[in-house]
C-alpha cells in the first residue's frame, strides 16, 4: 500500500525570508500597502494578496497612518487599535509583513516621507517599490505630498474597485501616469466606513473581516458609539 505523504502543502511549507539578496535578479520589487485600516477588511488583504501574485512581489509591507491628516474631520479610532487590528489580518500570510513607521514618525503620515525612509532599508537602487492602492485613492494623488516623487520613488498600483471606472486614471497628471499600474483584482465591495456602521447598526460583519479582526472589535468595544 501506498505511503501516506507527510510532505506539508506548498503554502504551509514556503519559508518567508525577508532579505533575500538582488544581486542577479534585478531589483526587489516590494509591495506597500497603506492605510488608515479603521478597520482592515478583506477588500484591503485580497488587493494587497493579488499585487503580491501579478506583479511578482518579494514581500507586501502594510503600513498603517499615524496622524491620518487626510480624515481630520472624521473620527478615526486609535492608532494602537488599527495597529492590533492590522497584524491580526495580516499574521497567517508568510509574505505579509506589518510597520509602524508611520506610527512612529509622530506627525503628519505623507506617504512620500515613508518610501523615502523606507529606501535606507534596502541596497542602494536594489528596491523598487510598488504602493499599491484601490482607485478611489489614487484619484486624489495629485493632492497629496509631492506626488510627483512618490511617481520617482517607484511604482503606483491602482487596484480595481466596485463604482470606480479605471478610465478615470487618464486624468492624473502624465507624471504620475508613467509610474501607474492599473491592476484588476477580484470585486469586493467591502469598506472600512460600512463596517463600522453595520457594528453600530449590530449587523453581521462575519465574513468582511478575518475572525479575529471581527473579535477584537467586538472586546475592543470599538465603532459601538458615533465618536470613537
Ligand atoms: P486611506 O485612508 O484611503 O486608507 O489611505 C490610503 C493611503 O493613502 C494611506 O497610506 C495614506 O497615508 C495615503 N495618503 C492619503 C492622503 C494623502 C497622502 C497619503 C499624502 O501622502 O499626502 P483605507 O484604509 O481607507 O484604504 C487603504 C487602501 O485600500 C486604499 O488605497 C483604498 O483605496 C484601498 N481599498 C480597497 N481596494 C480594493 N477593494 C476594496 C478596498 N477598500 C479599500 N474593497
């Protein structure tokens, strides 16, 4: 009779290894996933999972804000808070990583400031970074901090959203075009601002969430009320 194997399933067996070497094979393409995650949800792990796979990436680094300047009229929930949230969603997927150097950084968190600090992690012109974002953001590019360097600093990913129509993108300015990527992902039409209502309004956020990003909100006591 045949021997069961007891070789692990491709996935489980892949070792993550964080600082593989460029030297031959071109520049490391690494993936930044930023956002404010208030809460993180599957729309976010399915955008960042897909760039991963299509575009070749070494790894995705999430970043979530520290001072989201950019929602300074709307409540958003401690940054401590997103931060647990973020690792919860983001720790069973060996090419995710998580960083708190917009946290950290104790001021306004402009996403140029990041990939220019973040380039000291890396070799010298050994990295290309890939920020990847769903196409509602990228619409708003030109109003963030010299966007022009952030086109510079590497590649913008415009990921597809429910509502959003891809052609919007060719009225970005042409400088922040050379660097697009327009990439079609799997539709969800999950967002941060719906589940904090459906847990105010006591619906199911089951399945929009991972589980234990839906239990930390529920013992967290979090988006129960209307400031949080
Ligand atoms: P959000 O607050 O939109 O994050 O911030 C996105 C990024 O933009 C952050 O890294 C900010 O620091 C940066 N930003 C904004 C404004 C100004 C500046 C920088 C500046 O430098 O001056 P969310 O948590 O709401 O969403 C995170 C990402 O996920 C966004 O790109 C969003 O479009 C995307 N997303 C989805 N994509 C596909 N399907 C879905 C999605 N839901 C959210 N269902």
């Amino acid at each position: 009779m045949k021997k069961a194997s007891k070789q692990r399933p491709k996935e489980e067996s892949r070792q993550y290894m964080p600082m593989q070497s460029s030297e031959g094979l071109g520049k490391r393409k690494i993936g930044i996933m930023g956002g404010t995650f208030d809460p993180v949800h599957y729309g976010h792990l399915v955008a960042a999972e897909e760039a991963y796979f299509s575009l070749g990436l070494s790894e995705v680094i999430f970043v979530p804000t520290g001072d989201s300047f950019h929602k300074e009229d709307l409540p958003v929930s401690q940054v401590e808070h997103r931060y647990n949230m973020t690792m919860l969603a983001t720790l069973d997927n060996p090419h995710f990583r998580l960083s708190r150097i917009e946290i950290d950084r104790k001021a306004p968190s402009h996403t140029v400031d990041t990939l220019r600090e973040m380039r000291h992690w890396f070799s010298p012109n050994g990295v290309c970074f890939h920020f990847i974002t769903g196409l509602d953001a990228v619409l708003n590019i030109a109003s963030w901090k010299e966007p022009e360097a952030i086109a510079d600093l590497g590649k913008i990913v415009a990921v597809s959203r429910p509502g959003y129509n891809p052609q919007i993108l060719d009225h970005l300015p042409d400088e922040i075009k050379q660097s697009l990527i327009p990439l079609e992902i799997p539709l969800l039409a999950i967002s941060s601002t719906a589940i904090r209502n459906r847990v105010r309004e006591g619906k199911s956020i089951r399945y929009l969430v991972p589980w234990p990003v839906e239990h930390y909100i529920y013992k967290s006591n979090l988006y129960y009320r209307n400031g949080w």
